[in-house]
C-alpha cells in the first residue's frame, strides 16, 4: 500500500496538516523527499511513553491509540 502512494499525494496531505501548511513549496517538496515511509501491523507498538526520539509521525491512513502508562 505505501508503496502506492505517490510523492503528490503526501504533498497534498501534508498541505492541510497545521505544521505544515505554511511552508515553501521547496520546502514542503524537500520534506516529501526525505520522508520514511513506514508501515505499522495491527497491535504493533510504535514507540512507548518516555522513549527518547527525534522524529515525527504522519499517520497517513488508519488509526493510531495514543495509551499513558
């Protein structure tokens, strides 16, 4: 499935997200480029409360809970 998503349709998708809707089209088409497109299975956990990270989720499609421990 991601890989049928085209770099247009994640630009598209970014473009109505708040944090991203304001910026420069180089910008927005820099962002596209160097996105990782990850896919999750069901019940799988992404990341637990208090992981250290430096990234940021999209989801694209499907639905995420968000549990505190």
């Amino acid at each position: 499935m991601l890989s049928q998503i085209s770099n247009q349709q994640i630009a598209q998708f970014l473009r109505k997200h708040p944090l991203t809707e304001e910026i420069k089209d180089l910008e927005l088409a820099y962002l596209v480029d160097v996105l990782e497109k990850i896919s999750y299975s069901p019940e799988e956990v992404i990341f637990y409360e208090g992981d250290r990270s430096n990234e940021l989720y999209f989801i694209y499609n499907g639905i995420v809970d968000v549990l505190k421990q």
